[in-house]
C-alpha cells in the first residue's frame, strides 16, 4: 500500500488485528483492566481520606482518628505507587512478547510469500520495520495502551461518583469531558498522517543509505560518491523536516489537552467555591469532588500525550499487519502442492512465464534423468524467468511437468535444488550455509559437496558475516553451487538447477564446475543450467536457445 493510501485509511485507537496476530496482547488488556478497576478504587480511596483528614483538622478530630488517618492514607498512597509499578512490569512484559510473537510472524509470513514477493518489496525498509519499529512498542504497550484502559475504566467510574456526592459538578465533568476527545481526535488525525510521512521517510533514508553503503566501490570508481552522499543528505533533511513537523503537532496538541482539562477543572472549582460561600454544598463533599475531578481528566488527557509517544510504534505495526494480511490471504486460497514423484522427466510445452504483465518467449524441452540441458540466449531474454517458474515464484501459462505432474500443484522444495545468480548467503558458518535447512547436517556430504563445487580451498568451518561477507565472489558462488548439490545428495532431490554458477570463475576451475555437474547428470539427476559461457555446450545433452523461440512484438 502506497504511503497515501496508508495515510487515508485511519488507525483506530487500537488495531483489531493486534489481537488476532499476537496472542500474549490479549492476556495484556485483561491484566491491565483489573489493574485499572483496582487503580480507580484507590484512586477514590485517597481522595476520601486526604478529604477525612482536612475537614477532620478543621472540625478538630481527635488525634488518634487524625493518626490512624493518617495511617491509611499513607497505605493508599503506597498501594498507587505499588499499582503503576505492577502496570508497567506488566506493560514491558507485554511489549516484549507480542514484539516477539509479530517478528517471528512476520518473518514466517515473508516465508509464505515467497521470493516473487520479496523482490518487488525494499528489504532494508522490511528489516526497519522488523527492527526498529517493532522496538517502538515498547512506547506503545508501556503508555499508550495502558493509559487508553485506564481513560475507558477509570473516567466513567469516577464521574459516577462525583455525581453521586455532588450532581452538578458530576454534569459539568459531562459536559466538558467530550471537547477533549473531540480535538484528541482533530489532532490524531494531522498525527497519524504526519507520522507516516515520517516513517516512509524514515524508511527511504535506511534504504538510501544502505543502497550507498553497498555500492559504495562502484560509486568511488565512477566518481559519483559526493552525490550518493548529497543524495543520502536531501532524505535525511526530509526526515528532519518531517519530525519537527510531528513534534509541533505534539507540542501543540498537549498544550491544547492540558488547556481544555485546566479550563474544566477551573469551571468545577468555581461553582464549588460559590456554593461552599452560600452554604448550599458542604465542604467535605465540595473538597471530595475538587479532589477527584483532575483525576476524571488525566486519564484522557495522557492518552493523548502518550499517542505521540506511541505513533511510530503505530505506524511500524500497520506495516506488519499489511505483510500478515497477505500472508492470511494467500493462506485462504486454496493450495494443493503436494509431494513431487521422485521418478520421471521435466516436460515444458509452450510454457510463457509473465515478468512485468508481459510474457516471455515460449519454451519447450523435455528433460529425463541422466541429461543436461542448457538454456542459452541473451540477458533479459527470461532465462532466469524459467527457473522461477519451477521454483513456483513466477506465473505462466503453457504447460510444465515433472513425472507427469504440473509443477504449480508441486512444492519445489520436494522434487527441485537450486543455486541462483546471487549467492544468497547468510552469518554463520560456511557448513551451516551450505547444509541451509538441515537441523542435522552431514558433515561428510558438507565436505564432499565442497569439494564437487571445486569449493574445497573454503573451511567449512569459516565463520561468514551478514550476506555471506568474508568470502570472494567466485567462493560465494561455488558455495551456493555446494549447497544446491548437498540438497540433492540429501534428500535425493531428481532435478538440479543452475543459473550462471560459473560467472565469478576462472577457466581452470569452470571446467571442473562441468565435470562436477556432468558427473551429477551421469549419477541420475536432471540437471538445468544457464550459462552463456560457450565451454557449458561441451557438457549438454541438449541445448534451448530462447532467442530462437522468441516472438516478435
């Protein structure tokens, strides 16, 4: 959705959706409710004997009435302190655990979506999102979240009982009450819609800086690094003028809630003190409801304080919820992918794969166990586009089966092992990357998969950092190529796919790529290959040229 449309469609005060992805937020709002209901009791409590003790001094109490009081007094007040500590143990408790439970449902809807998703979606604005705004709860759950409880418990509570003890002050608290709201909501409007300018400039900045970082070296050569840099200061201005815009709103709109709530105090008070002159309203009920008619606002009032607090936290969890619904989504459609025969042949007739609302040329082969086929032709040609349909990522039209079966009624992860352009390497071990998805890996097969990738100059045991870092380009690639073979030896995969696994490689150590590929055809495996090296013909049993097969616009 489109940082407009996130603006028009409006937050409520609490997202249903809340509840239904994250189950530790229901436990939450029943925990902070009682503490609520026990808050307001004692809230009442103080107010009752702090007035017992006034008029008691007045009236000249005894004492020992006076110090027992006291006494309680004391006790309530402690028992307020001991309650807001309880709500905010309980709110940090809270907010780590749904933060928790949204992360690990994001990252597993991501998963649901797959790769064709994920491409058109900015990756460093996800882990942003993933990240930082999933931390912004804390803000969320600890302030906003309570004091929302607290206003929908404590404020009718306590207006019924200041209109029990004194009518009039309890229908001026009525009256009153509802402006407050009313510009909460004119002002939680302009919020919302400033922050998400802010957060979607939040999120172009980290994706800016993270595009310069990683192309920095391309940059440098080119001489274009000043302007990357000035390109990366523009969107950091943008971020600055969008938050002071934020904090003005935030300025603004706490001075006009603490006005609205001191003016509402101050006609109380008033009536109350002209009353108490003409002897109509008693003085211990008239200081009972002076006392508890700040407390009536406060509530409402801090909600709209803490919402500014909260609204990045807001923001971050509507990005979530979007990534969640259609991962919801997609899990409604019906899926009948089932498990891949192990034996058979890949049979592609007429197969059009769409990139862009645009379909490819047509492709057409069969391909048995024991061949090797390469598809060859010029970049753009939709190549890749053919792996991706087989891997289920991209849709086409045409026909594709393996044993008989369409692929799309297939998971990949059953009949296909696959090395792509890009490594796709992850921190950790090179065993562990290339082992990827085995809770017990082999080492012996780490070991000789190295070792058929013409990877075996790489440690297994070579820690990498994020996206693979430490590795050369042509090691990355021969890892990947050793991952998709430990796949197929492990779980006895029938197809085998490479898309340009001999790009980063030296003459010498391709040939050896083909002979550890011709030798994976010769034990059984189909295997596929894109390459535009002319060596990889040496190896084919049949070779596709789409550009034969492609169709004049």
């Amino acid at each position: 959705m489109s940082d407009t449309g996130r603006a028009e469609r409006r937050t409520p005060p609490v997202d249903p959706r809340l509840l239904r992805y994250a189950r530790a937020s229901r436990g939450f709002f029943a925990a902070i409710a009682v503490l609520a209901i026990a808050h307001t009791i004692v809230i009442v409590g103080v107010a009752w004997l702090l007035t017992r003790a006034v008029t008691g001094v007045i009236d000249g109490m005894p004492w020992s009435e006076l110090a027992a009081t006291g006494a309680w007094l004391a006790g309530a007040v402690a028992v307020r302190s001991l309650l807001l500590w309880a709500r905010e143990a309980v709110s940090s408790r809270a907010a780590a655990r749904v933060e928790s439970q949204l992360r690990d449902g994001l990252l597993d809807a991501v998963d649901r979506l797959g790769p064709g998703w994920l491409a058109e979606r900015s990756t460093t604005a996800l882990a942003l999102t993933a990240g930082r705004g999933l931390a912004a709860l804390e803000a969320y759950f600890g302030r906003y979240l309570p004091q929302l409880v607290m206003t929908a418990v404590a404020t009718p509570l306590l207006i019924a009982v200041m209109w029990w003890q004194d009518a009039i002050s309890g229908l001026t608290v009525v009256l009153t009450l509802p402006l407050i709201p009313f510009f909460m909501v004119l002002i939680g409007l302009a919020t919302q819609t400033l922050q998400a300018r802010q957060w979607s400039t939040l999120r172009r900045l980290a994706s800016r800086f993270a595009d310069t970082v990683q192309g920095l070296g391309t940059l440098k050569v080119f001489g274009r690094q000043h302007r990357a840099v000035a390109s990366v200061e523009r969107v950091t201005d943008g971020y600055r003028v969008e938050t002071m815009k934020v904090l003005r709103v935030s300025f603004l709109s706490g001075f006009a809630l603490e006005f609205l709530a001191s003016i509402s105090v101050a006609i109380i008070a008033v009536s109350i003190g002209f009353r108490l002159i003409d002897g109509s309203l008693a003085l211990g009920v008239g200081l009972f409801v002076l006392l508890l008619a700040p407390e009536a606002y406060l509530p409402l009032r801090q909600v709209g304080v803490q919402f500014h607090a909260a609204a990045e936290g807001v923001a971050a969890t509507t990005d979530v919820f979007e990534v969640l619904d259609a991962a919801r989504d997609l899990d409604a459609q019906p899926d009948a992918r089932e498990a891949a025969p192990r034996g058979g042949a890949l049979t592609l007739r007429g197969m059009r794969v769409s990139r862009g609302g645009r379909p490819l040329a047509p492709v057409s082969f069969t391909a048995t166990p024991g061949s090797v086929t390469v598809l060859v032709g010029p970049s753009g040609i939709g190549k890749s586009s053919v792996f991706a349909a087989l891997l289920g990522t991209a849709d086409f039209s045409g026909s594709a089966t393996w044993g008989e079966r369409d692929v799309r009624r297939l998971a990949a992860s059953t009949w296909l092992a696959w090395a792509g352009q890009r490594p796709g390497l992850s921190a950790g071990t090179v065993a562990e990357n290339v082992a990827l998805g085995d809770e017990e890996p082999d080492a012996a097969l780490v070991g000789a998969s190295l070792t058929a990738a013409c990877a075996d100059d790489v440690d297994p045991q070579k820690v990498l950092g994020v996206q693979g870092a430490g590795l050369s380009g042509g090691q990355a690639q021969r890892v990947a190529v050793a991952r998709a073979l430990y796949r197929r030896a492990r779980l006895a995969l029938p197809v085998v796919a490479f898309d340009e696994p001999s790009a980063a490689l030296d003459a010498e150590t391709e040939a050896s790529l083909w002979r550890a590929l011709r030798a994976e055809a010769d034990g059984g495996a189909v295997v596929l290959l894109i390459s535009h090296r002319d060596s990889a013909r040496a190896i084919a049993d049949q070779v596709i040229d789409l550009a034969a097969a492609e169709v004049p616009a």
